[in-house]
C-alpha cells in the first residue's frame, strides 16, 4: 500500500518553495515561517522509519513554524521604540 500524500517528503520540500515564492512576492516574514516549517518537515520525512499521522505532522509543522517565525521576528525586527525615518528623498 502506497503512503498517503502527506507523509511524501517532497510534497512538504515542493509547499516550502512555493511558499518561499510567495513571500518574495508579498514580503512580510509571514510566509517565510511556513517555508522553513515545511522544509524541516520534509526533511524529518526524509528519515527512513519516521511515518507520524497526520495531526502529529500537522502539530509538528505548526510548532516548527512558529518558532521559525519567532525567531526571525526577533532577528529582523527594528530595535525597541525605533521608528524607520527617510530624511531624504531618493528622487532628488
């Protein structure tokens, strides 16, 4: 009997670049939490022997991805109480 759809390692590796894709179109640090929530979910996939069903793998992409979303919050982000100022025009 065949693995169902979501224990297929490059489905999960295919949604990351998909989602990658998408975060470079609508820039944010969203989508880009789930890509690399998805990637490492693949590629735990990868590893012969490890068939989780489908809410754990569900559980584990979540919590993956919100750390992976923390984290690039937290490195990204500006310095507390700064505000992003322009004192010039790039035009002139």
């Amino acid at each position: 009997m065949a693995d169902p759809f979501w224990l297929t390692w490059w489905i999960w590796l295919a949604g990351a670049l998909a989602l990658g894709i998408l975060e470079i179109v609508l820039p944010g640090f969203i989508f880009l939490g789930f890509a690399i929530g998805a990637a490492v979910t693949g590629l735990m996939l990868v590893i012969p022997g490890v068939a989780p069903s489908l809410p754990v793998l569900l559980l584990i992409f979540a919590a993956l991805s919100l750390i992976s979303w923390l984290i690039l919050r937290r490195v990204f982000a500006l310095p507390h109480g700064q505000v992003k100022t322009f004192r010039h025009d790039i035009n002139d």
